[in-house]
C-alpha cells in the first residue's frame, strides 16, 4: 500500500513549518555574522565562536532523553494513557538536573579552559574567562529548552516549535551583533543571550500547556519509567556526547594549534553554510513520529516510501545552494565578509559545502535507525570516526591550516554517511539503492551538470556580470526541472503539490485570477 495523500501532505507540511521556522534565522545569519564577526575583529569572533561550539556540545548533559521523549511523548497520546504527564515531568526533572551538574563544572572548568587548552592571551583571559562560565550558566537553560520543544514535536504540534525555536534563534544571533556594534564585552552579550533563553523557556511552557491542556506537572517518583526513558536514550546519549566532538573538533584544535584568528577564519564561513543543515534537521524532526507510528503499524511500504522520499527531495534541494557555495566561494566571501577573509576561508568553504551535503542526505538514515529502534547502530559508529577523526584533523590542521580543519569535517561526514547507509539498508531488509532513494546515477549526472553550468556562469561573469547572471539563473532552472522529472518520484511531487496548494487556498484571488488587495 502507497503512501496516502494525506500521510504525504502532513510530512511534507510538518517539514516545511519546520523549514520556515529555521529559515529566517538561516537568512538573518547571513547579514548578521558578519557584523559580529567585523566589529568584534578574528580573535574576539574566535572566541565567540568556541563559546556557540562549547554550548552546543554541552547538550550532551540531557541524557539522550531529547529524542527519546518524542517517542515516548507521541506513543502516549497515540495510547491516551494517563502515564503522560509523569514522563514529561520526569523528564525534565532530570534534563534540568543533569543541566545544572553540567554547568557548574563548567564554570568550575573555565580557569583550566582558558589557560591550558585554549591558551588565550592575557590581554583577552579575563574576557574569555567571563564567556566560559556565562557558557556554564546557560546550559540548565539549553537543556530545558531542548526537552520543552521535544514535547511539541511528540505532540505533532511543529507551528508551535518552529516559531519558538525561531524566535530563539533570531535573539542568539542578533544579541551578539548588537552588542558588538555597540562595543559591550563578550561576558555581557552573553549574559544577554541567556537572558533571551530564559524568556523563550517560559514561552514553551505557555505552548505546550495550550497543545496539551491535560497535561499536568507532577512530582513523580516511578524509577521504572525513567529508567525505561534513559535506557531508550542511552545511545542516543552516546552518539550526542561524540558527535558534537566529531563537529566542533577542528574548530577546538585550529584554536589550540593555529590560534584564535584561525578559528575566526573558519568560524564564519562554517557558520554560514552550516547553517544549510537546517534543510534537512527540519525533515528530520517531521519524519520521526511519522516513521515511528510506521514501524508501529508494522507498515513497511509506508515506512520505506517515506524513507526513499526524503532521499529524493533532499539531494536536488540540497545540492542547488551548495553548487553555487562551492563553485563561487571566492566571491561569496569576499561580498559577505571582505578580501581577508575571501583569501584565507575560500578553499576552506569548499571543503565544507561538499561536507554539508554528505552530512544532509545522512540525516534521514539516523531517522530510519531511530525509528527501528537501533540507535546503538549511529553510536558506535560515532566513536568509531571519533578514532579516526582526531589524528586525521590534528595531522591536516598542521598541514594545511584551515582547509585542513575544513577536509577534516569533510571526509568524517563522508565516512559517516556511508557507514549509516549502510547500516540503514540492511536493517530495513532492503537494497542501498532503494534506502537512498534511487535514481543515484540521475541525481549524480544532474549535480556535475549543475556544477559545470555554474563553472560555465562564472567565466561568463568575468566577460559580462549580465550575462554571468543569466547563465546562473538558467543553470538553476534546468536543474529544477530535472529534478522534478528525473530525481523526484510521483509521491514527491504530489507531496510537494499538495502542501503548496494547501498554502495557496488561503491566498484570496478574484474571479479573474488576480489577488485581493
């Protein structure tokens, strides 16, 4: 049995509240780093971006209970039982605790952090070590957070989530350009950056009382529900201590090894074209209780086309952006952040538009294991890489500086990629071809096509900026087309039709087809 076109509209329209509530800040980041990043100078910047790097490898404290409390949160309003309000309290209860152990070894630790591992200059210590334990403080905060929007998206409830998270991280980046134009010193705008946390915490709170209106906080004392909690988050919790390592490590050894202006240097463009990873978290967050309730069922025709698909929809929409990072990084660059950082950060970029894009389509593998009930499997590859990663990045660093760090990522997200893929098909009973979505040879041929009419654009650039332009526009059109025709399948498109003309029907138009005013 096919996916129903209801089962497709809500995916697809669950991923694209998803995608929204991501893109404004993805957009915002775009105009607002660089800000930051120009008026605070490499070092300063350097140390901003090791703070975001610190804070996000610190969610490693919630116990993996993130992702396990979507499950738990969506098979108990599935099943109507009265246990719900117990696992989310317990939850957070112990998400908040292991927040504030975290913490405090944080700021306990930033002594040590700015002295012996990141070797800060003296005329900055007392700066960076004013942001570690700022770092330290907002880490209960992180984690509440996290678990709070886990709740939302168990309950289905993604407008709700995405707007939060927006809102969220619109303030996060916009706190420290403000504050940087206004010269405020970096423990300050950090301060105010849990500051705006705290005020979205309270936010979700308000939200899931209005998603879930039975929904009660309650001390409860059942170990034998959050051990069955921390024991479906275990490995979770084992993958979520080893990846943000595996993703921020070159950023740590290029502070350690080359200096802080070198993971300035880095910081930026990894920043920017990360941020592209929003694309396929977004489908990521609507495919899990999708595909759980799938597996469920036992629906396996389901469960694989919804799998396949996102494979599909992924690689064009994906490799669209990127193609153009990769082949213009010179001038991106330099019109976003200037000449310095166009000469220093060019090939750095490329590397990781081509690591971006192997990491994307490896989002929907860690669904389908996830939902199989096999997060051991993304573990333990994690700290198999993580063995691999820290000499390959070590040895690359000192080698090649920040394109080294940049092929470091890089050939990890491959490696990763390829590893869950794997893992991925033999699990499902199936063929590496149809888990990644078929039509591999299409959607390659499609990407080198796309790639060489950007190459093609570019040297018309340099004769003509119209003409650069025009061959720009007509690459990206004939590889939309294709995409539509040769890489998406019947079920992506009416997916796609389908959410789109849900959106269109509230747009009012006259008789004749024009819009209201």
């Amino acid at each position: 049995m096919g996916l129903s076109p209801v089962g497709r509209s809500r995916v697809a329209h669950n991923a694209l509240l998803n995608f929204l509530g991501l893109a404004v800040p993805l957009a915002l980041a775009f105009f607002i780093v660089p800000v930051a990043a120009l008026n605070l100078g490499p070092a300063r910047f350097g140390l901003l971006g090791l703070a975001w790097a610190i804070t996000e490898y610190l969610t490693l404290f919630d116990l993996g209970l993130g992702r396990a409390l979507v499950k738990f949160v969506a098979d108990a309003l599935h099943d109507a039982t009265p246990k719900l309000s117990e696992i989310v309290s317990l939850s957070m209860a112990a998400q908040l605790a292991a927040g504030l152990v975290g913490g405090a070894i944080v700021v306990l630790a930033a002594p040590l952090l700015v002295r012996d591992v990141f070797k800060v200059s003296p005329a900055m210590a007392g700066e960076a070590l004013g942001v570690f334990r700022v770092v330290g403080l907002s880490v209960p905060v992180v984690l509440l957070m996290s678990g709070q929007r886990a709740v939302l998206e168990g309950a289905q409830r993604f407008d709700l989530s995405a707007s939060l998270k927006m809102i969220g991280s619109v303030a996060s980046l916009s706190i420290p350009a403000i504050g940087a134009v206004l010269g405020v010193s970096l423990p300050s705008i950090m301060l105010g950056v849990l500051l705006s946390r705290l005020v979205v915490s309270v936010l979700y709170a308000v939200a899931i009382r209005r998603a879930i209106p039975d929904l009660r906080w309650v001390r409860s004392r059942d170990w034998t529900l959050l051990r069955r909690l921390v024991s479906f988050g275990g490995w979770v919790l084992v993958s979520n201590t080893v990846s943000p390592l595996l993703v921020y490590f070159d950023r740590f050894s290029l502070g350690s090894i080359a200096g802080l202006a070198a993971a300035g240097f880095y910081t930026a463009p990894y920043e920017g074209v990360v941020r592209l990873l929003l694309i396929p978290v977004s489908i990521f967050g609507s495919m899990l209780p999708a595909l759980t309730a799938a597996e469920a069922r036992r629906d396996q025709t389901r469960f694989m086309q919804m799998a396949s698909s996102s494979e599909r929809v992924l690689a064009p929409l994906m490799a669209l952006p990127l193609a153009a990072v990769f082949v213009f990084a010179p001038e991106i660059l330099r019109v976003w952040l200037g000449a310095q950082y166009a000469a220093q950060s060019a090939v750095a970029l490329r590397w990781l538009a081509a690591g971006v894009f192997a990491n994307s389509l490896a989002n929907p593998l860690f669904v389908v294991l996830y939902a199989k009930n096999r997060p051991d499997l993304p573990a333990k590859f994690h700290l198999f890489e993580l063995a691999i990663h820290i000499p390959l990045t070590i040895y690359l660093i000192r080698t090649f500086g920040i394109a080294g760090a940049a092929a470091a990522w890089t050939t990890r997200a491959a490696l990763d990629m390829c590893l869950l893929l794997l893992a991925a098909a033999r699990i499902s009973a199936t063929s590496v071809s149809a888990i990644a979505g078929g039509r591999i040879l299409g959607t390659a041929t499609g990407i080198v096509l796309l790639l060489a009419g950007f190459s093609l654009s570019k040297m018309l650039g340099a004769i003509s900026i119209l003409a650069g332009m025009a061959g720009l526009l007509a690459a990206s059109a004939v590889f939309a087309v294709y995409s539509w025709w040769w890489i998406l399948g019947d079920a992506e498109r009416a997916a796609i039709a389908g959410t789109m003309g849900s959106y269109l029907k509230f747009v009012p138009v006259t008789r004749r087809g024009r819009f209201l005013s």
